[in-house]
C-alpha cells in the first residue's frame, strides 16, 4: 500500500466502527480526503440491543450491518477487516494483520482517529473470565445465548437434584444498565417462554439473582428511578442483591460477600455462625453472566507508548478537549477510549461511556480534523446531555430525559414504550427496524422469542 | 430414567428431528404412548433453505424452529437434547451424552424410530474436508457464510495479484440441486450485491466454478430442464464444468480431471502438451464448496452390528416395505437414513433422499408403530412422488411437477416463483414465513442481502 503515501489527498484512518468511528466516517462525505475504516469484524453492532441477541429475542443479523454497505455511496471511505498490531505515531503508520493470517500490513495516515472501544474487565482476576463471560461482541452474545438455553436443556435431562438447581441457577454481576436488561430478559424467558416445553423440570423454577457491589441499580440514574427499578426487577421475579460483592468466581458458581453484613460486624467478632454465613455465602451456579466492569480497548497502553499520554484507571485515553492526544495532535481517541471530564453545576464529571457521547465525539473529532487541514483552529467537544434510559422487562424501564425544561423523568410501562421506539429508531438500515418491530410485536402478544436457536458445533463445545 | 421403563405407557423414542422424525412425532398426538425426541440440536432446521443461510441472504433463526417450543401442546412428547452413542436392539436401550458432558445417559424404549439423516461424504477422501466443507447443518451454513464473505475482505486487502485471484475464485464441486443453489447464489452475489462496496477490487470479477463429474447438472430430474439450467446458470455468471472429477483439493485449490478428454485420449498417448493439459488442471481457489456426496448417518453402522441389518453402499440402512428393520420389528428406519426400493414403470429405482420422502416415510413408520402396538398387520410404505423443483437464482429455476394428468416442466421466471412460494410455504412457523417473505422482497428489489454478518471470535479462527 505503498502508492497510498505518495497520494497528495490527505489520509485519515479510522480505527473501529461502533458508533464514534461511524459518526467519524460520515462527516468525510463529499470532502477532499481519503479515509481508511478499519475494523475487526465487517459489521458494525448496535450494541444496545446486543442483549436482546444473548436472551434469544433477536438473530444476529437484526443487529449488525456490513460496514461497507453502510459506505457504498460515500466513495472516500475505503473499509479494510483488520486488527491493529501496532501504532507509530512519528512515523504516522499502523500495523494490522487480517483474520486467519499473520501477514502483518501497513497502513500510513496523516490524520489517525482511534475508536476501538472497550472490553470487559474483570478487575484483575482474568481467570474468572471463562466461568462468568461479559457481553460485548456478538460472539460474546451467541455464547450466553448457547449457554442460558443449554442449561434449561440440561436441567431437563439431570436426574440429580442439586445439580439441576445449578443448572436453573442463573446470576448476573453488576446492575448497570446491561445486567439490568439481561436479568430482567432472562427472568422473562423462565417465567412466560419456556414453562409449557419442558416435561422434567419447570423453567419457572429457576432463579435468577442479580448482584451488585453498590447499594442501587443503575448507578447513572437519579435515585429515585433507581428504587423504581428495583421494583420493577422483584415483580418480574429477579432477586437483586445490593451490597454484594463477588469475591470467588468458578465452575461450581460464585462467593459473595455481603458488604452490608460486614459493615455491621465491622470491629467486633462475628457473634454466631450465622452472622459469620451473613456476612460471606455460596450461590451454586452453571451460568454466571459478567456485567461488572469494562475497561478501555489495549490500543490505549500503544498510544501511551507512543506518545506518551496518560491512560485514566479503567485504561482510557486522556484526552486535549479537542480529543486530540497531549504530544500528538494528529491522533485523535472517541468514544468509550476516552477521558474526559466535563463541568455539571460545577463540579467536574467524566463524559460518560454511552452511544450518544461516543457519537458526538465522532463528529467533533473529524470535523477538528477538516478545521486542523485547513489551518483553522480546532473546537472543544462539549457533551450535549439528552438524558438516560434503561429497560428492565416487558413494560418495565426507567426514563430520565433532560429537556430544555428540566429534567423529565418516568417508569413502567411508558417509559418501556418510549424505549422501544427510541432504539427502533436509532437501529440502522430500513429492514432492521422492521424486522426488530414484528419480532417484538409477536414476542410482546405470544411471550415467545424468535431466536431461540444454538448451532451444532457450539453445542458440541458445550 | 430407570423408572420409565416400569411404565405402563409403550415407549417411543424418536432420535433425529428433521422432516421425518418431526413428522413420525406428530403422529402420536392424543395417542396412549410417551414419545421422547432426541436431536443434537435444539432446533428442527428447514435444510432446503440452509444455502440462503450460506450465503448471508437469510438469518441462521429464521430457518429454524426450536423443537421443544413445536411440541409444546402434544404433551406425550418430551424432548430431550443429546448425542447418540450405542443402540442396543435387544436390551431396548439407548445411551447419549449431551453437548459438553461425558456423562452417559440411558433410555429404554418400546418401539424406536431412527431418523438421524445424512452427512457429508468426501468418497475416502477425508482429508478434502478441510478444505472443501459441505452444508449440512447450521454451523456449516455459518463457516461458510464466514469463508465466502471473508475471501472478499482478504482480496481487498491483498496486495499480490495471484493471490488475490485465488481469493476471488469460488469452485463449488458438485450440481446437483444444493451445488446448483450455491454457484448461482454466489454469482448473484458478486454480480450484483457486493459492486461498488470495495474500492480495491471488483467483485464482479470473481469466478465461479461450478464442477460436475457426471454430463449433466441436476441429474434427478428431465434432461431437457438440467439443460435450461445449465443455460440459466451461465447467465447468471458461473462457469460449469460437466465432466470434470476432481482428483486433489488442498489449501492452494483443486485438480480436476476432464473426463471428456480423458475418453478422447483413452488407448493412445497423448500427442501434445495442450492434450496432456486438457485431460488434468488445477484451479487455484481459496473457496471450495463441496456439494458432491452424501452417507447416511454413522448410527446406521450401530443398527447393522446391533441387528444384523444390511447397509447400501451410502450406508444406508436397507429397511423392509414397512420401514421397520428384519430382525427388528421394534426399530425403524426413515428418512435419508433408510434405503428402499419402488417400482417406477416397471424398473426399480430408491425412495430419494428428499423431504417429502422423509415427512412420509415418518408418517407411515409412526402409523405402523401404533399398528403393532394394537396387534394389527403394518403397512407397507408407498411414496407419492409430487416431483422435484431446484432454484438457480434470480429469476431462475427449474420445476417438475407429477401431476394427476402427467408430468408439468416449466423453468424461468415462472418456476422460480413457484420455488418461492413453495418453500416459503413448508416454512415452518407463521413469523418465518413473514421474514423470509419480506427479506426476499427486499432482497430482490435492492439486491442486498440481510445477513452479511460474521461474529468476531470466527474472524479470529481465520
């Protein structure tokens, strides 16, 4: 690809095609540059409906969309499948090797905007990984979904009664919005799909246990949608645990630690072995399901490499106000990458990890990047704040819309409705939306899900 | 499950859930018998759509029905998911495991209904599977969906000419009706869905090389319609090859040998060079699809040890008129699995392996099933043969109908939206039908395809 840098049109490259690198791309349309979008997968993922693919409502495709379909009149984008190597951010190229091959490519730029996301963190304790997974990627998805079904699958067919309450034992870590929405689903799915298919065990049997280290649901949220959530969550049967810290994690199931407990027995020994059982217990459990924590894609730690800025906690990039990186004005990092901290009454908070911030940092970024080619100085990002939504069940979710006019805040099943249409709307691509509107009307009147379906070979994985 | 087998209710067990063996359950709706289901997936899979999946036009759920969810209301069926590891006729005892488990379970039977279908079958050449993977089920659909898209990916990227032409040749080996499918699938494909998404190459330069060993594409039906679509097929785009055995496969692509010239040169040696060639050839590919043969299910080796049965050379189990085994009344065979003779105009051809043949064969072997249970004679089985449609592409297929009044043959247009709605028909499920009715009306009208998608971890495996 050598010819590409003796091209006199300037070359920005796009590392990632969520939601940031898609806004990113688009704003290149019609202007006098080349731009390379790169990414691991040829799809780009709605991830809010991501869970709805993990519980078996909607099939992978309803989701994701060709990347270079979704470019094929913008005639400057050249989209590329590839996974980055490496970053130089002095000699302004990059490094990737596509799927199934070790012939590394490169790549030079002149503009470079990262925007490869984030991935699970299990916060030091890797190992975890294989018995509790996270969802992230539409692979990830397919597992769960292979694991949520085939443990009702072999529930019906285990003769062994404590073996098969593990099998019917499901927990989800961390109630942000997805451990909301997958223990919520999944609480559905016992209670209104399966119960009538099986002939050994009864699906509604099963529990499904939500854990949470802080003391509320959805920590985004005002407090008062938070206990509205929690509400919701007890009457479709979930049984959320607040205070909870998981402190074990492996094939049998999970230990957990009931913070409060602990606090109460802080200083004194434990009277009884009852206060001691309060304080610490088991949950035997076949599927655990990680929504705990993520952290920053491993790019991040290259360009703190390279260039020498700073990465925050969870792995993020901070970043100039203008996204730009400290000693490299030619990088720019989106979207769930970056750290930035913004003022809200005066005190100082970070621009949170949601779509609508990753895509309005997408088009701040790229368009500093026409003002910087031009000579023109560049513009501060500013998070305009429309709010947060969450859902929980059929008919329940939590709305907090900021409006011009204060803040706008409902449940139950309105604010289920208003969180229907709103990701129908943003989901991509005419088909989509219809599709994910009749999939979801007949789930809503028949209780069923239309993609309850696990393939051969990963079966075979078990 | 020791205590089914104190149970005073007959005992049936069904193993294999495709068109015969969901047809045989249905049969014992409100009869006085337990039927238990055993498949190695959890979903009852339309096979003639499987190619739609292969080639990104349909989603793997909307082919597929979980089978539990299809029996809900017939409470006598109880579905069990597993893998059968030994029948034993005398003992009337089955043993599986399930998906990701050693642990073996047992089930008694009364009556057993076998109807496993078939799987690929490489001639002794196993080691071409790796190569060259057929589509059989879901998770073949899918790596092929992978394989096809991500040779365009990798050409885009490529930057060495041979290589990339490899990249863009596709050889489908054999034509008969799923062979014929996928060649015209996939011309349609780089003709007409992928033009103008990359910027590197052009798609609709890709070859695709459809081989047939025999002198005739779809060889089951008339000779003048193989004929029409052979000329349907070179419209489309794909270069069809009669004659043509293929010798070799292996990552670098395939040998055939033209049998045409091999007879022209037989008993003299070959004058020149171009002869010489003209007899034997590689194609350079990194996309071959095998469509050529298929064997019955390996459980059909466990009837002949376990009941003395014999098997054709496919490895199919040749049953008696009534579908049951020789020296085992208690077992039947069905499906692509069984091998049976009929009379057609005085010659004695087999039952093919189609799924009208299946869906009957399983109705006659539950109804005879329910005979001997009541001391009455079984039936032997007689199948109506209502004829045999095969799709091309757009626009192109090929219909042969037995009608009451004699044979109606019509191809084009016509024929394919006979094909159509035939199939969208036998779809299973109201909420199938619906999607692949709008996916196709999409499909046609804007030439894209709604299922372009491949989870990340399979990019991975390359």
């Amino acid at each position: 690809m050598a010819e590409q840098t003796q091209h006199p049109t300037p070359h920005i490259v796009i590392i990632g095609c969520g939601f940031g690198g898609l806004e990113a791309a688009k704003v290149f349309k019609g202007k006098a540059v080349r731009v390379t979008l790169m990414d691991r997968t040829n799809h780009h993922l709605f991830q809010p409906l991501l869970y709805q693919v993990a519980t078996a409502g909607l099939a992978a495709p309803t989701i994701s969309a060709p990347i270079r379909n979704l470019f094929r009149q913008q005639l400057n984008v050249t989209t590329l499948l590839g996974d980055v190597r490496s970053m130089d951010a002095n000699a302004k190229q990059i490094s990737f090797v596509q799927p199934g091959s070790d012939v590394q490519h490169t790549l030079s730029f002149d503009h470079l905007i990262v925007a490869a996301g984030a991935t699970h963190s299990y916060f030091g304790n890797d190992a975890w990984e294989q018995h509790a997974p996270g969802l992230k990627t539409l692979q990830d998805a397919m597992a769960l979904r292979r694991k949520i079904l085939m443990a009702f699958e072999a529930a019906e067919a285990e003769e062994d009664a404590a073996r098969r309450e593990a099998l019917l034992t499901f927990v989800v870590i961390g109630a942000g919005p997805t451990g909301v929405e997958m223990a919520g689903t999944m609480a559905e799915i016992a209670r209104h799909t399966l119960p009538g298919e099986f002939r050994r065990i009864d699906p509604a049997s099963a529990k499904v246990i939500l854990l949470e280290g802080g003391s509320r649901v959805l920590q985004a949220m005002p407090e008062n949608l938070s206990e509205k959530a929690l509400k919701q969550l007890a009457a479709l049967g979930v049984d959320v645990r607040l205070n909870a810290k998981v402190t074990q994690i492996d094939a049998q199931g999970i230990e957990v630690q009931n913070l409060a407990a602990k606090q109460a027995l802080e200083g004194k020994t434990a009277a009884s072995w009852e206060e001691t059982c309060a304080s610490s217990y088991q949950i035997h459990s076949k599927t655990v399901i990680w929504a705990a924590g993520v952290a920053a894609s491993p790019l991040g730690k290259q360009l703190a490499q390279s260039t020498g800025c700073e990465l925050d906690r969870a792995g993020r990039v901070k970043v100039l106000p203008d996204l730009s990186l400290p000693n490299a004005p030619h990088i720019s990092v989106i979207g769930d990458m970056a750290s930035l901290m913004r003022e809200v009454a005066g005190q100082s908070v970070p621009v949170p990890g949601v779509s609508p911030a990753a895509k309005q940092m997408g088009r701040c970024a790229a368009a500093n990047v026409l003002r910087r080619m031009q000579g023109q100085s560049t513009q501060a990002f500013r998070y305009a704040d429309y709010g947060n939504l969450a859902t929980i069940g059929r008919n329940a979710a939590v709305v907090d819309l900021a409006t011009p006019l204060g803040a706008l805040r409902f449940s139950g099943k309105l604010a289920w409705l208003f969180w229907l249409f709103a990701h129908i709307y943003f989901l991509i691509g005419f088909r989509n939306r219809f599709v994910v509107l009749a999939d979801w009307t007949t789930a809503y009147l028949s209780f069923s899900r239309s993609a309850r379906v696990v393939a051969e070979a990963d079966l075979n994985k078990g």
